[in-house]
C-alpha cells in the first residue's frame, strides 16, 4: 500500500486552479488522505463561509465519494494521531526564539500530516505528504533556512534551539506542483500538452504553492 497525505494548502491550490479532477484518477494508485484537522481546514469551516464555499463544496464530494479518506481507513486511530501531533507541535514549537520566547512556526494541520506520516510509516506503509507551505517544508528539508525566513517574517534576529536539525528529516514531501507533473506524466493533464503543464505548474506558484521559477523550469524539463 502507499498512501499520499495531503495538508490543506496542496488540496487548496488544486482547487483554486481546477485541478482537482486528478485526484481521482492518482487514487487508483495511492491511497489519498487527510487528517481530521485539514478535514477541518478545507471544508468544515470553509463552507461556513461564502467566499470560499464553493471550493470547499467541491473537495467535499470527493471525500464522501471516498476519493480522500481520514487515517481510520489505514487503521490510524484519532487518539493516535492525536497524540503524536501534540508531540511533533511541542518540537517544532520549540524550535527557534526570539529575544527568548518561543516562536510558534506551525499550524496543527500541518504537524497532523507529519504525525499521521510516523504512523504510517511504522506501520510499513510508503507515504508522501503534500505540502505547499514554505515553514514546515523548511522544517523537514532545510532546517537552517529557518533562522532568515522567520527573522525576516518577524523583523527580528532568530535563534534555532535545536541541537539535532535532522529531527524533522525523515519525511518526505511533494508539492501541488509536483503533483501536477505525476499527473501529466501518467496522461490525466487536461488537456495533457507540454503548454498544459506549464500554465498548470505557474498556476499552482500563483495559488500557494512555494516553488520558485527556476524549479519550475526544471519541473518542466522532467515532465
């Protein structure tokens, strides 16, 4: 089994650029799956709300047509996940300071994906998590990057209190751009077309996505 555990920002960037019509046609070959707190993020509270009702109407259906399933469908209990998202937010949380206070530098929709992604890996189960959000990408893939984005964030000096920066280094993540290519490369890109692909991968920066120009040129050449 593989699974891809998508946060809120990924799924938000598909909708936004109508793209979500790949996820069923990725499902045939993972499992697609959200926490209940990114269940949260992108349609309970969403649909409260009319400016973005309408996205959030459309991701809905595809988690009661099962597209997108919460962690029970892998057997992922809620006082699991619970649990270790509480653990992984108390670390990152504790990660850098300013002028001695802590600097809080991630949501709980995103550390839930990373708890969910230790579970499913203790279970022997390959996953992805799908993230566009810059800060916990930096958390996982380039830890010392922190200290100039949160200082320029912030307008003040940042100090990274870790020892270990590897601590977040073990789980990998895709972004909606990145997506973009698996679906291009597996033909369900409409229309599936080099042009396609382009516009898709500069719609997704323009949408969220925290890819830069010069990774998107060489996103272009893989596909």
């Amino acid at each position: 089994m593989k699974a891809c555990i998508f946060d809120s920002g990924a799924i938000i960037s598909l909708a936004m650029n109508n793209l979500l019509y790949i996820l069923p046609e990725l499902k045939k070959k993972t499992k697609l799956i959200i926490t209940p707190a990114v269940k949260r993020e992108i349609i309970d509270r969403p649909l409260t709300i009319p400016r973005f009702a309408l996205e959030a109407l459309q991701v809905k259906e595809l988690y009661d047509q099962g597209i997108l399933e919460l962690p029970e469908a892998v057997g992922i209990s809620s006082a699991t996940l619970t649990a270790e998202t509480t653990k992984l937010m108390d670390k990152a949380n504790h990660f850098v300071q300013a002028a001695d206070v802590w600097v809080p530098i991630v949501s709980e929709g995103e550390i839930s994906c990373l708890a969910l992604s230790e579970a499913l890996t203790a279970k022997g189960i390959n996953n992805l998590i799908a993230i566009d959000e810059r800060t916990t990408r930096l958390l996982i893939e380039a830890p010392r990057n922190l200290e100039r984005l949160m200082s320029d964030k912030l307008h003040k000096r940042i100090t990274l209190t870790y020892q270990d920066l590897s601590v977040f280094s073990a789980f990998r993540c895709i972004r909606s751009s990145e997506l973009v290519v698996v679906a291009y490369k597996q033909g369900i890109l409409h229309p599936n077309t080099k042009q396609a692909l382009a516009a898709a991968l500069y719609a997704t920066k323009f949408k969220g996505s925290s890819i830069t120009f010069e990774e998107i040129e060489q996103l272009k050449k893989l596909g």
